[in-house]
C-alpha cells in the first residue's frame, strides 16, 4: 500500500510544480530600453497590467538624433565593435534579481537584432540571470523579432523563456494597449517554489524554513498537513506518514531545538530539545526560533499542523499574525533607518517603507482586528 500511495503522491507533486501562474501572480521586473519612446511606451503597459518592477536601460548618450540613417550607420558600426567583443557603456546596472522570479524584456529592433544597448544590458547580466523565466517584446517599424529573438537566446542560453515574443510595429502602434495585455495574458510562468513554512501547535505559530533538498520538495508537496505526533525521550515528538519520502540520511552531529526531521523513510520527527545522538536522519527543515516549542509541545501526544508561508503583509516580525507588535517593530525600523527591504512592511507595496506604511497598519489593525 505504501508503494501506491508514494507513486500517486509523486505523480501530484509533478502537477503541482508545473503549476502556471501569470505575470501578476510572480514578482516581475520589466526591463526595458527606448530610443524613440515607443518601447517606453510599450514598457509601461506591461508593467501595470502585471503590477512590474520598470527599469530603464539608459544608453551612453552619443547615438544620433532623431532616428535616420545616420543613427542605423552607426548602430550597426557599433555591432561590428560588438561582434568583435568592445562592448558598448550603458548605464544601467542591477546588483541582483532576487526579487523577482520574471523578467519581461522590451527592446526595440535596429538592423533585424536587438537594439545594442539592450544587448549589452543582457551581456553584463547574464550570469545573474541564469535559471530565471524571460519573456520578450520588440518593438520595430516592419521587420519580424525573429534577429532579436536568437540574440536573446544567445546571450541567455540558461534561462527559460517563457510563450511567444509579442511584437508591436508601426502599424500596430497605437494598439499597444489592447496588444500588451492580451500578450501578457498567454503568460505562463511557473510559480517559484517556498522554502517558508509555519508549524502551528495550539495558539502558537513557529516560522520554520525547509531545507533545500529532495527531502524537503516531498514534504512541502504533502502540506498543509495535519498530524496528530507522539512523544519519545522527552524531547521529540515523531508521527509516521503512509508512504516513503526520498531519503539521504546521515548522524547530525548535533539535534537542535526546533530541527524537523526524516527518521528512515516515513516517520517525521520534531525535536524540542538539544542533545548529541547516534542515531542518522534526514534533514526536512528546522523552526527558526524555538523559544516556546516545548511548553507548546507538552509531554504527551499533540496535534501539530505544517504549512507553507507566503509573505503575510503586515507581518512584520514574521509570526504568521498581524498584531501591534507589528506595528511597533515597524515603526523601530523606519527610526533605526533599517536598509534592508522588508516586503512584509510594504502595506502599500510600492517598493518602500515610509510612514505611510505605518499608517496603513494601524487603520488594518483598527478595522480588520
């Protein structure tokens, strides 16, 4: 029985990772470059269809104005430099894309290829953009995307590009909004994996993180999962599931408070408790702060529930619950002036923490109790 059961639970994690999501439902970067206007154009339609983060390529300054064959002459000298490997100064940078999951790239075409500063945009950001989902829009006058559509490809050849490349020329220029949106809705990007989760014992909610492993993928493809966990040793609780998860198991040298454990194949385990042990697991995640696990535990049998958590705006101190704490730590963190993003106390989600963030707080606080 638990053969068949472990063969449906991994045919349903399949489905489930596959799961497709729009452009509106993952963090998207719009990433664009404009010579003449009608990309930036473009650009902002996309970005507020799908609520996108809008950043501009900015070029060096020296192509020729207004667009003539002056500026393709020396577009496509600068190509021939390119091609050589004397790549043109843009200044435009990004440290890191960690906060988004998509990229959508708006570029227009120049002499059937990419426009030369989107290509080197996408040259100095190669590596950061290995494994992420691209989509692709190109603006020209008549020419097929076809030119732009291979350059992007070669200069990402790791990430995954995601439904056809929506392009506008000049006789569709005044249909961009219709056109951006029913693009955008072709869509299909895959919603990125969570490593957050919540173990929830009575009243009490623990932050926990899973682990990155094949472990780990199992059991967040079971939850939310309730169970009710027995006690051993007095300082663990263990409840065996009905089929097998993958197994890499080896003898920590320590068992921490708050660590979630395979024991064998089948018996999840939550420790309450620091102590040195021989015995080998595997590693499925850990609460992030202990502190109260015990007294929650108790020292009998328990109903413990672990679930999967998304960002909860609002919840600043990342209980699980939106509360005055909240407020206060909010509040600490604007006087202290914390650099450090925190989307959870974004209330407005524009992209920064400020007073009015606090504002909106209180008022959810005051009517949403």
């Amino acid at each position: 029985m638990k053969k068949v059961l472990t063969i449906f639970v991994l045919l349903m994690s399949a489905f489930v990772t596959c799961k497709a999501a729009s452009a509106s439902e993952v963090r998207t970067l719009v990433v664009y470059y404009t010579y003449s206007g009608v990309t930036e154009t473009l650009a902002q339609h996309v970005a507020d269809d799908c609520g996108g983060t809008l950043v501009q390529v900015i070029d060096h300054g020296n192509y020729p104005r207004p667009e003539s064959q002056t500026t393709y002459n020396y577009a496509n000298n600068e190509r021939s430099q390119i091609d050589a490997g004397n790549w043109p100064e843009i200044n435009t940078s990004i440290e890191n894309f960690d906060d988004w999951d998509a990229v959508i790239i708006c570029t227009p075409l120049w002499n059937g290829k990419m426009a030369n500063p989107m290509l080197t945009f996408l040259h100095n950001h190669a590596d950061k953009l290995n494994n992420k989902q691209v989509a692709l829009a190109v603006t020209s006058w008549s020419s097929g995307p076809s030119g732009v559509v291979t350059d992007a490809h070669n200069m990402l050849p790791n990430s995954s590009f995601i439904g056809s490349t929506l392009h506008i020329n000049y006789q569709h220029r005044d249909d961009i909004p219709e056109m951006a949106s029913e693009w955008l809705s072709t869509l299909d990007f895959e919603l990125p994996k969570t490593n957050k989760m919540r173990v929830i014992v009575g009243n009490k909610v623990f932050p926990a993180t899973l682990a990155d492993n094949p472990t780990a993928d199992d059991f967040r493809e079971l939850l939310p999962l309730t169970i009710n966990m027995s006690e051993l040793n007095g300082n663990e609780k263990y409840y065996f599931l009905d089929y097998d998860l993958t197994v890499d198991e080896s003898v920590p040298d320590m068992i921490h408070a708050g660590d979630i454990m395979l024991y064998g194949s089948d018996c999840v385990v939550l420790f309450y408790d620091t102590f040195e042990t021989t015995y080998a697991y595997t590693r499925i995640g850990a609460i992030n702060d202990p502190t109260g696990l015990a007294q929650a535990l108790g020292t009998g049998k328990v109903t413990v529930t672990f679930e999967l958590a998304e960002d909860l705006i609002g919840d600043v101190d990342g209980d699980g619950s939106i509360a005055i704490n909240d407020v206060t730590l909010l509040i600490d963190l604007l006087l202290g002036a914390d650099t450090t993003y925190n989307a959870a106390a974004d209330i407005d989600q524009d992209g920064e923490v400020s007073i009015t963030d606090v504002s909106l707080l209180i008022d959810r606080l005051l009517n949403h109790p």
